[in-house]
C-alpha cells in the first residue's frame, strides 16, 4: 500500500504544481494586458501633445527633439509613398 500512497502523493503533487502554473499564467496574462493598456494610454498621450505642438507650435524643450523626429519620420514616409506611386504609374502595376 505504501507504493499506493506514494503514488497518490506525486499525483496529488503534480496536480498542485499544475493548477499553479495555471493559476501563475493567468496572472501573468493579466499583468502583460494591464502594461498593454499603459502603453496604449502613453501612445495617446503623445499623440495628443505632438498635435498640440503642431496646432500651437509650444513644445518643452525636452521633448523638441522627439517631436522633431516624429514630423522628419512622417515626412520621410509621405516621401516614400510618393516614390511607390510613381513606380507603379510607371510600371502600370495594380498592387497596393
């Protein structure tokens, strides 16, 4: 019987770990959206202040050189975007 019960022991033991991993993963998964949504909430922030900038042209100084290449990068990609569409005018291709 005693082989039984050592057995039943790992099994029961198994199933503790088991249901603590689970339990740890789902904690885990809760942790990874709560810092999804502060990272969506730090997007929209600066979102917010850079068009103020735009509107109002007032930046801190310490972020100036962020929002400076936020409006080079947008440039640079509405350049890019322009040399895709004159490849395909070019080419007569239909791909977006």
């Amino acid at each position: 019987m005693a082989f039984f019960d050592k057995i039943g022991d790992i099994a029961k033991t198994v199933g503790e770990k088991t249901g603590d991993a689970i339990e740890t993963s789902k904690i885990q998964l809760k942790i990874r959206n709560e810092k999804s949504e502060i990272e969506k909430n730090y997007k929209l922030i600066g979102e917010y202040f850079y068009k103020k900038y735009l509107e109002d042209n007032i930046a801190d100084e310490n972020v100036s050189k962020y929002y400076d290449a936020i409006t080079l990068a947008n440039e640079n990609i509405k350049k890019h975007e322009e040399n895709i569409e004159k490849i395909k005018t070019t080419t007569g291709s239909i791909d977006n």
